[in-house]
C-alpha cells in the first residue's frame, strides 16, 4: 500500500493512491463535495487525475449541493425512487427511465451537455415520436424536480429548452361488428376464459386494462347495477353503471377470488395478442375498446356531462378524444 504525497497524507479526507491487483486505484474523500474513484493501470497516470479533480475541489467544483458536476444518471436514478415509485403509471415510466440510463449521455455533467447531443439523440429516437416526447417530458420533469424539491442550483440545460415531438392524433379506431364477432369466435378456441369477459366489460362500461384488473366483487352493486372503481387515474373514486350486458356476464362468472378478473396485466396483455391474432383483428389496442365503448354511449343519446362521468374525465375536451361517432350513423340521423 503507498498513500499519495505527504501533504495528501496530512490532509484528512483528501486523495490516496493504492496499489491493488497490478492496479492503481484513487480514491478521492473531501468534506462537502463528491467522492471519486478510479483505477489506473500506471501510478503516474492515477497521480495526474488525482492532482486534476483536487484543484478542480480548490476551484470550488464538484460540491454536493452546487450542481455544476451532477448528470443526468444521479438525478433521474433519484427521481425513479423518489417520484416514480409514486406515480401510478410507475411501470410504463419505469421502462423509459431505464432505457434513458442506458444512453451515454446521461453520464455527462449538465453544463457539459450540449444542444448537438439532444438533438443528436433526438434524431436516433425520431422513428418513434410517442416514446421520444415521453422520454424529454419526463427528463424536464426530473430536472424540476432537482431544482423545486431538492433544492439543487444549475444553469438552464438544452434538455429544457429543445422542442417536443408533436403530440400524436388522437386514435379513431372503432370495432367492426365483424371484428367482434371474430373476437368472441376465436376466444371460444382459446384456453383462458377470463379474456372475453375482459373485453366485453371493457366496451360494455368503458372501463380501462387497470380499473378492470382492480375491480373487486365487494364493489359491486348488483341490486343498483353499479360498480365502484377506486383510486382510478385521476386519483379520484366513480361508480360506473352497469349496462343489461355487462351485469349478465358479471353475474355469470365464478367468485373464485377478491378481485373479478385475478390476473396480471401482462397475463392479460398476453393473452389480448393472442386474442387478436386468431381473429386476425389487426391495429386494435386493448384502450380503443375504451373508445368504442365512449363513442357507444354517445350513439345511445347520453349527453357529455352523463359520459363524462362514466369515463371519468376531468374536462369535457378530453372527451372529444376519446368519441368517435360512424358516418353511416350520422348520415342516419340527418
């Protein structure tokens, strides 16, 4: 073992060089900045970058709270534990933040970060503009975050600045009455049985993948014919009517478990796939049966404000998204 230098052996908490495996390797410890860590394989080169990072300490660099030093790797690993976990979209945000820990520029100090490389990035994402415009809006957040919650001070960054993809259209995807029939016939061939009462729920009430996953017997009002939905996505709890279907097929399943549909969401995921392909049902996601259950209820003459509190939206714009009345059945009533 050799420590580094006199006067770095009389300092406390400062630089120390030792040899270990063939290796050089520094270690770096001074009150109120960050800690260092590297191995060299030859001691002039360990000593150099020792000298480097401690003047760079003396020039008032690399402290905890001053930012300057900080990237994007600490911050939005910090942001996953501390935001994310809480979030209820946690899994699908969890996914972006661990591929985005996985870009090399997350390991580049903030001021270092140039506009060249966000757009860089930018390009290499641009076959995927939905994900892209997640994964800015979540690192401008992260970047917030630092600043308003954790009370940590650096200079306005690219990331903050650069604009966003454009957000996509909104879907106009109905269900065909042939696709459902195709759908009810190829879940008769299936080995599962919960899939079809899942998508018949999800058009008969609206319903999203999660609030049916969630959705327990105990609220379940069959006498009044509504359902209890908790916690939803607005954080809110909505009872949701139960149409003369959708209380048939509710009432003939097995009360077997606590919750209606005892599942994972990927089991359902999974088996949806498999659903669509022996229907040969294409460009249909599990949410357009959202949708079509939205734009249902429109066709049957309830007003917005009566939707609106079915779906659970908090403005009626957000409707318009999501109710898309046929031609053919507009042409009807004109």
């Amino acid at each position: 073992v050799e420590a580094f230098g006199t006067d770095m052996a009389q300092e406390a908490n400062m630089a120390s060089i030792v040899l270990r495996k063939n290796r050089w390797r520094v270690q770096i410890r001074k009150l109120g900045h960050r800690y260092f860590s590297k191995t060299f394989l030859y001691k002039d080169n360990a000593e150099k970058w020792a000298r480097k990072i401690e003047y760079e300490m003396d020039q008032g660099r690399h402290l905890i709270n001053d930012g300057r030093d900080l990237n994007l790797q600490i911050l939005l690993n910090r942001y996953l534990n501390e935001v994310t976990i809480h979030k209820k979209s946690r899994v699908q945000e969890t996914y972006c933040i661990q591929k985005l820990l996985r870009e090399k520029f997350t390991f580049i100090p903030l001021y270092k970060i140039s506009m060249n490389e966000v757009q860089d990035f930018k390009k290499r994402r641009s076959n995927s503009p939905v994900a892209l415009r997640h994964e800015l809006i979540v690192i401008r957040h992260c970047l917030k975050t630092a600043r308003s919650e954790w009370g940590l001070e650096f200079s306005s960054t690219p990331w903050e600045i650069v604009s966003l993809p454009k957000a996509p259209a909104s879907r106009k995807r109905r269900l065909s009455e042939k696709e459902y029939e195709d759908l009810y016939k190829a879940s008769q061939l299936m080995k599962v049985n919960y899939i079809w009462p899942a998508v018949s729920l999800a058009i008969e009430t609206g319903m999203r993948r999660v609030e049916l996953l969630k959705l327990k017997w105990s609220n379940i009002n069959f006498k009044d014919r509504i359902a209890l939905l908790e916690d939803t996505k607005n954080g809110e709890d909505r009872f949701v009517p139960l149409s003369s279907c959708a209380f048939k097929l509710l009432s003939s399943l097995q009360r077997e478990t606590e919750r209606v549909f005892p599942i994972s969401e990927n089991a359902l995921r999974l088996s949806w796939e498999r659903l669509k392909r022996k229907a040969g049902v294409r460009d249909l996601r599990f949410h357009d049966l959202r949708h079509e259950a939205l734009s249902r209820f429109t066709e049957k003459g309830l007003s917005p404000l009566e939707i609106v509190e079915i779906s659970g939206h908090k403005q009626l714009t957000q409707l318009r998204n999501y109710t898309h009345l046929t031609a053919i059945k507009l042409a009807n009533k004109i």
